[in-house]
C-alpha cells in the first residue's frame, strides 16, 4: 500500500532523496505521520519530559529565568518555543515562571512556532502561535527552546563505505528498493576521520537543521539557544561500533524496528549532536553546554528539587510515584540519556557556570 501512496505522490520516478520520503512519511495531509487521521498515534506515542513530571519545565524555567537576569533584565525579553504544537511544555514552563517571578512572567513575550497546533489546552497566559516551519523573527532578545524538534525534519541518510559517501535514496520498482549515489558531503569533514571513516555505518543528516540554525542567528540579536533531542555524539559514535543510527520505527516509546514501515508509526532519526554544535559555531554562535539530559538537568537542581518534595508533607503513596518519574528523568536508560545543546549569542561573557550559579542563588524551590 505504502507503494501505491508513493506513485500516487512522487511519480513513477526516483524519489530523489530519503528526506522526500521522510516528509511523505511525517506530514502528508493523510498517510503522514502528523496527520489528522493519525491523531490517536502521535497524542500517544511519547510520554517524554514536559509530560511526565513538571520538574523538566521547573527546572527549564530556572534556566530560563536566569538568563534574563544574566542579559541584564530586557523588558523586551521573549521567549520562543520551536516544535511545541501540543503546548505541554510552554504551559508547565509558564505555571513555573508565575511562581518564580510573576511580573517577568507577565511581561514575557511568548510565541511557538509548529506546523502544527493539536492542543487541547486551556492556557491563561497570552500566547502568540505562529503556524510555520521556520524561525523568521528580527531583533529578538530572549530565549530560544526546542524539545525533540529534529525528529520531526525530513532527513537525509548517508553511508561511508570504501573512503566515500553515498546517499542512500529510494527507487519504486516493483516495490521500494534502494539505491547508493556518490557525493561530496562537506560537512563531516570538519571532525577527525577517526570519527566518520566507520564503513557501513549510517549517517543522518538533513539540511534544514543548517538552514533553521542561520535563521535563528539572523532573528536573535541577544540571547540563549536550548535543544533537547535522542541523539548521539562523535565520541560515542566511535566507542560503540554497534550504535545503528539509522532512523527507526518508534512506537510507546520502544524501538520496534528499522526503517521503511508500511503500517502508520513515525520515523525517527537519531541526531548528531556534534554537527548541530558545528552548524551553530558556523552561524557565529558561543556553545555554553553539549552533554546528557541527567547532567544538564542535575546541574540545575534537581536532586534538590527532589529532596524537598521528598521532605514535604505528602503522602508515601504520592511521594513514591514522583520520584521514580523525577528518577526517570535523570536515568541513562530512559530519558537521561537525551542530549542537550545550550548556545549563546551576543553577550561575550555568557557561559553555563553563570547560568547555574544564578540558578543556585534562587531560594524559590517548588514540589
């Protein structure tokens, strides 16, 4: 069937690239993943951070917070959420900042940005919602936040194999078949070839990660950059032989199967974080943080966070369920082991100990 929806989309010819499948696969009005018609698929499919404890958006808020107070307090200060259609994260994010600091929380400018909104959330707070897939904002001075945004792009997969690169595209003949072509792929070769001179190891790429990172350089005049995304860095690319970054077949949170699937599930794609990391030094911005979702969310407090609520007058039952789901969140097995990528733009000194301390200086601590 998925043959027939292809000729029936792309034409008998080759599908020039894999990222035209994927774009097939996630957004057409009907068999795509984010379709109307497969609602019941992507309201269920991840339960990840922002919905499975509000300490992620606490702890995000605090970051948040901190670095308006690092910019020196803007009044102008926006906060921009790219990918954030089903409004779970901004909402918890914006509970927090209220609680924090009402008045930043209120003179907060904040918009999200998705193809897409699939809400059905009753949020107090003015929200500008712009329909869109790229950031196409001017002399903004704010933060930027996105949370699993890259499995959502259209994707390129490409193979090293006998000192070159391949892209592997698809052909329909007699059903989807595969096809090697060879290009000149410039941006690996920033790394060290020990890195990406692994034969028969997939690579994905997709050029709208580029292309989003300069329009967010040209939009922002001020300001922090965070993304969480699974993905993968070099050194981990290198040490484990057996880490297969092809895209995969995702369904409740469990990889059931690589690539290609006939039946509705979504696709993802494992991310490298270490070219986002190029792609936002290229554009011109300062890197503040590369590491895991356990590190980063560690270093804003959440072992305090959890010690209060451990502390706090609720029931052993209550107390239980919450901190096995903080647990989670911190856990290289589960959620932990997410990447977090933290940039900066237009103020020298910026860097992530000064983030944390102002955070750590807070004496605000919810449970």
């Amino acid at each position: 069937m998925i043959h027939d929806n292809l000729k029936k989309h792309f034409g008998q010819n080759i599908l020039n690239s894999y990222d035209q499948f994927m774009n097939f696969k996630l957004y057409d009005s009907h068999q795509g993943y984010y379709s109307k018609s497969n609602k019941n698929l992507w309201e269920s499919d991840y339960f990840t951070s922002p919905m499975i404890h509000p300490v992620f958006a606490y702890l995000i808020a605090r970051y948040i917070y901190s670095t308006w107070l690092t910019l020196n307090k803007p009044s102008d200060f926006h906060l921009i959420e790219i990918g954030g259609g089903g409004l779970y994260l901004i909402k918890e994010i914006i509970n927090a900042l209220r609680l924090i600091d009402q008045k930043f929380s209120e003179q907060c400018k904040i918009i999200v940005i998705d193809k897409n909104f699939h809400n059905t959330l009753d949020i107090d707070n003015d929200l500008n919602l712009v329909i869109a897939d790229t950031f196409c904002f001017k002399n903004i001075k704010g933060f930027v936040l996105s949370n699993e945004l890259f499995d959502a792009m259209p994707f390129k997969r490409i193979i090293y194999k006998n000192d070159k690169y391949y892209e592997i595209l698809f052909k329909i003949n007699d059903g989807l078949n595969e096809e090697l072509e060879r290009i000149n792929f410039e941006s690996f070769s920033y790394f060290d070839a020990t890195n990406y001179s692994i034969d028969n190891k997939v690579y994905t790429y997709s050029d709208l990660h580029e292309n989003l990172i300069n329009q967010i350089w040209t939009g922002l005049d001020l300001g922090v950059v965070l993304s969480f995304d699974y993905g993968y860095t070099s050194d981990q690319l290198n040490a484990n032989i057996s880490l297969n970054t092809d895209s995969r077949v995702i369904s409740n949170n469990k990889i059931i199967r690589n690539l290609y699937p006939s039946e509705k599930s979504d696709i993802s794609c494992f991310v490298n974080f270490d070219l986002l990391n190029i792609f936002y030094k290229n554009a011109g911005f300062e890197s503040i943080y590369l590491g895991s979702q356990a590190d980063f969310l560690n270093q804003l407090g959440i072992k305090e966070y959890a010690k209060a609520y451990f502390d706090s007058n609720r029931t052993i039952a209550d107390k239980s369920k919450n901190m096995r789901v903080m647990q989670d969140l911190v856990d290289e097995e589960i959620f932990g082991n997410y990447l977090v990528l933290a940039v900066s733009k237009g103020k020298d000194n910026i860097n992530q100990n000064q983030l944390v301390n102002k955070i750590n200086s807070m004496d605000i601590l919810i449970n």
